[in-house]
C-alpha cells in the first residue's frame, strides 16, 4: 500500500476530472489523480465544442496557452432527408469579440494542457495506472482505491469518481446502476484533414473563424440520434451517434450511418479531397435529469459523465463536466475547511451547490425531452424531416403550378402521414417538453 496519504482521491483526467483536481490543488488540498490513459485525453473523445464560460471559471487566462482550434462566428442546424437539407443558420460578427464564447478544440492535446495546469497548482497525476475498484471500511465508508499497480492501495478522505460514461468503479462499488441502453448514446467521428485555406474557402471564414453544423433527420434512419461537423484549424471533425437501443432495434451500425452521412450530397464537398487520420468511437449519456444517479455517499462523490450530467439536447457535455468538477472540488474544500469528516451527510452540499448550477437547472428544465425523442424517434427523425424537405422544396421550385395547388399537396402529405390529432398531439408534447 502506498503510504502517502491524501487529502482527495480524483479517479480521470478528463474534462470533470481535471476541473476537480485543479480546484481543490489551488485551493491547497493534497490531491492525486489517477488516469488509465497513456496521458491527459489520450483515451477521451468529443467533438469537439470547448464552452469558454466554465472554463474561465477554472482558469481565467486560459486564452493566453490553451490549446484551441476555431472561435465559432456561425452555427448551422440542418434538417436532412436523403438528398437534400433545410437549415437554420446563425452568424454574427459579434462572435469575433475579445473573448469568443465557443471554440472547437481537440481533446487529446486540450485534456494534457489542463491537467498541466491542475500539477502546476500541485495536483500529483499517476498516468498508466487503471483504478481496479474502491476501498471501503466496515462501515461501507469510502476510504481509497485500488490501483493496478503494485501494493496500489491508496488513502485519502474522499474519492471523487470521474470516470466518464461507463463508470464501471462507482457500479462496481454498488454506488450506481449501470446506464441502460435507452440513456446512452454510442457515437463515431472521424478527423478528416485538409489545408486551412481550403477550410476557410469553403465555410466562408477568414484566420482563426469557424463553423460547425448539427444535423438531424434521415441520416440517424429513425434512431434517436445527430450528425455533427465541426471546424478545426487544419481538420474537419465529423461524426454521428445515436441511442444504444436504438442500434439494437434497428441492427444498424454506427460507421455505416457515418458513412452514408459523409456520402450525404449537402456533406460530401464540404470534406472532398480530405485525409483521414483518426476514428473514434465513444458513448455519451443521453438520460437526461431522470437517469442522474446517487451524486454523493460516505466519502465519495461522482461527477461529469459518470453522474450522467449531459445535455444531449444543447449538444454539451464537457461544460457540465468541469461544472460539476469544479463544484466538487469547491464542496470537498469547504467541508474540508470546517474540518468535518466527508460523510454522505456534509457531502450533500455538493448536491445543493450542483442544484443551484445551470447544470441541473438545465437538465431540469428538458427532463421530458429524451423519453419523447426516444418514444417518437420515427415520427422526430424520419417521418418530419422528410416532410419538411418536401415542403421546402415545393416552396421554393417553381414549376407553373398555382400557389394554392401546392399549399393543398404540402397539407395533405403532413395530414396523410401523421393525423390532425398526431401532428397537434407531437406539437403538444414537444412544447411541453420544451417548456
Ligand atoms: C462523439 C462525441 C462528441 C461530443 N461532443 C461534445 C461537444 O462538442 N461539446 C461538449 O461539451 N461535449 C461533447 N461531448 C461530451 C463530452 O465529451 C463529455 O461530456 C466529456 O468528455 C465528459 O468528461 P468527463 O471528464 O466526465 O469524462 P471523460 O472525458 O470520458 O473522462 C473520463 C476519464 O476517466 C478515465 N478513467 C475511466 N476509468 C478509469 C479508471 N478505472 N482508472 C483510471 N482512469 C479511468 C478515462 O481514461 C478518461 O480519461 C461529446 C462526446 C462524444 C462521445
């Protein structure tokens, strides 16, 4: 057993990871991290969209060295049916301020680059090493975790588990159900690279600008699921996910949806000529506020992906992730400053701090929307994509007919595929989910 004994315990060093670790290291606890991976991101998978805003929080110069690719000026949605897409864009030169708001970065190198700033602050990071399953006392308190390393007990007052989606410790220790397949999503994206001026001619950027697209309809073939592009400096990053069970209904597979997704012809030339460099596969929780688990307990606490903190409809995930990680660490500094013990009962307050976030404010707010995406993903991912693509293209062909004439086809092929009572009955619900 390793001795040494610390103040905190942090299991990952991904987003919510390195956001617990660096708060309670500044803060002057004693702190060591753990990470499975070769290093910091090494194993760790996202889009990738970084959300300047919680990370400011963390490390309020973070502009001044931080890996970053592109600051978003535009924000295309894109409603798909095989052929064509129907898009909802924003751009604004307002997003080209002092302090952009979002940037696209790549994991692997911003995951190292934020752990750096955990150790300068004195976290001590044990790459390589694989926590194996939680130390208990007789009284079920967490007191530890065993690594894979030789003699790799270890002690410290509380363990923070951030071991992403999976969180295979916190299941194992009986702390949580594992997420069934109607709360996850599996996700594969692709790293296709091409040269930045070829990138800038084709988004309309100029230097450090870009763009990233969010698609939904056809291309998830009725899964609850979206397509996604993003700019990098010198890369493109796509990809597609969609429910777990979904997968298992419907016996798609995730590389042929992402296939059919680049062959898509409003996809194809924005990535021609590209090189591939890198595949991905990873989940994402997708349950929303109702799949949130147990947060804390004697001498433990979960955050990120592992407590399922996920806005899959906002499409964010690592700004709940180093949310929940620095509320965490703030939480175990504070009972720790009062010098009382890391029971479940003075842990509750990161739970009422967690509480009062946007994080569960915001998983609050849509906590119907994944059981009625999921319920309805035929109707939601096929069924009015196509009509709305239908619709549009009616709309704007003109071909003699008489403007009345196409208002009856566009009317009849929304009343034929779904009832009055089903189309004002999916507006219902989704208003209400929406709320
Ligand atoms: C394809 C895709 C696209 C996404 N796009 C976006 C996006 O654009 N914007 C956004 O905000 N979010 C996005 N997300 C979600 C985002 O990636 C996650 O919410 C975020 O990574 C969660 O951070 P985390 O620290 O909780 O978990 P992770 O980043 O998964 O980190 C968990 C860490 O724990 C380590 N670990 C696990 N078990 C052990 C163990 N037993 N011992 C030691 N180490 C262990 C892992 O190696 C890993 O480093 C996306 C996710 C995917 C899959």
């Amino acid at each position: 057993m390793i001795e040494e004994r610390f103040d905190a315990i942090v299991v990952g060093a991904g987003m919510a990871g390195n956001a617990a670790a660096l708060t309670m290291a500044k803060r002057g606890l004693k702190v060591l991290q753990i990470e499975r991976g070769e290093y910091p991101g090494s194993k760790n998978v996202q889009g990738a969209i970084l959300y300047a805003d919680m990370l400011e929080k963390l490390v309020p110069d973070f502009r001044e060295d931080a890996p970053l690719e592109r600051h978003l000026v535009e924000q295309r949605f894109w409603m798909m049916d095989g052929k064509s897409h129907t898009g909802l864009h924003h751009r604004s030169d307002d997003f080209n301020e002092e302090k952009p708001n979002r940037y696209t970065i790549i994991r692997a190198q911003f995951d190292k680059w934020l752990s750096s700033r955990a150790q300068e602050a004195g976290a001590v990071v044990l790459c390589e090493t694989t926590v194996k399953e939680l130390v208990k006392d007789a009284y079920g308190k967490v007191i530890g975790v065993l690594t894979d390393r030789d003699g790799g007990e270890v002690h410290a007052d509380v363990v923070v588990l951030a071991e992403g989606v999976n969180g295979l410790l916190g299941t194992k220790a009986e702390l949580r159900e594992r997420p069934t397949p109607d709360n996850v999503a599996l996700a594969v994206k692709e790293m296709h690279f091409l040269p930045r001026e070829t990138i800038e001619a084709r988004f309309n950027l100029k230097g450090d600008e870009g763009v990233v697209i969010e698609a939904a309809g056809t291309i998830s073939a009725g899964m609850t699921g979206m397509g996604f592009l993003y700019t990098n400096k010198e890369s493109i990053s796509i990809g597609i996910g969609c429910l777990v069970a979904d997968f298992q209904k419907s016996g798609e597979t995730p590389y042929d949806l992402l296939d059919r997704f680049k062959k898509h012809p409003s996809i194809a030339p924005l990535i021609e000529g590209s090189e591939v460099k890198e595949y991905a596969g990873h989940l994402i929780p997708e349950g929303g506020y109702n799949a949130i688990p147990q947060l804390y307990g004697d001498g433990w606490v979960v955050v990120g992906d592992a407590a399922q903190l996920n806005n899959a409809l906002h499409r964010e995930g690592s700004n709940l992730a180093m949310t929940s990680g620095r509320i965490a660490g703030e939480a175990i500094f504070q009972v720790k400053s009062r010098k009382d013990p890391m029971t479940k009962q003075n842990l509750a307050l990161y739970k009422t701090m967690l509480d009062d976030s946007f994080v569960i404010k915001d998983l609050k707010k849509y906590k119907d929307m994944p059981g009625l995406l999921h319920i309805q993903s035929q109707n939601f991912f096929l069924t009015y994509p196509q009509l709305i693509n239908k619709a549009l293209q009616n709309f704007v062909r003109v071909d003699g007919t008489p403007k009345i004439e196409k208002e009856k086809t566009t009317i009849k092929s929304f009343v034929s595929a779904r009832s009055w009572g089903g189309l004002f009955g999916d507006a219902f619900r989704f208003a209400r989910a929406w709320r």
